[in-house]
C-alpha cells in the first residue's frame, strides 16, 4: 500500500466514523454500523502508512564512502565523419 492509499484511507474512515450520522431504519435497527466501518479503516490507514515509511526506509542504497564509485565511459568513434581540428 502507497502512503497516498493511506492516507486516503485513513482520510474516508475519519469521515465514516465522525462526521457521517445514520439514523436507524424504521424497525428501529441499522443494518451497517458506519463508524465501526470508519474505525476499521482509519486503523488500516495507519498500519499502511506505517508500513509504507518503513518499506520506504529499507529501500534507501547506502554507500561506503572508503569505496569511489565505478564509472565506466565508453566511446564509440564514427568512421563516418572526420575528426575536426
């Protein structure tokens, strides 16, 4: 999970679990709790963010400076046009 699905979901469950309010039917029950819901969600937001940072971090290519970099530069020469003086 990317940090923008994340953040994402943690923005829809924030929504579902505080600003949505679902009045009960007319028996007098509510067939989907929508906080809970936004509550699931906003958990799951976290733990992917979380996961996303650490992920992110362990992809990040140390190197040890005693060590110069290798570079290597090849030329190709074109017979076609002279050399210019």
């Amino acid at each position: 999970m990317t940090i923008g699905a994340s953040i994402f979901l943690l923005a829809v469950g924030l929504i579902l679990a505080l600003a949505v309010d679902v009045a009960p039917t007319a028996a007098g029950t509510v067939s989907i709790e929508w906080d809970v819901v936004g509550w699931i969600l906003v958990c799951a937001g976290l733990l992917g963010l979380a996961l996303s940072l650490y992920m992110g971090r362990r992809r990040v290519i140390y190197s040890d400076p005693a060590v110069p970099p290798t570079r290597t530069t090849t030329v190709i020469e074109d017979e076609r046009y002279p050399p210019v003086p």
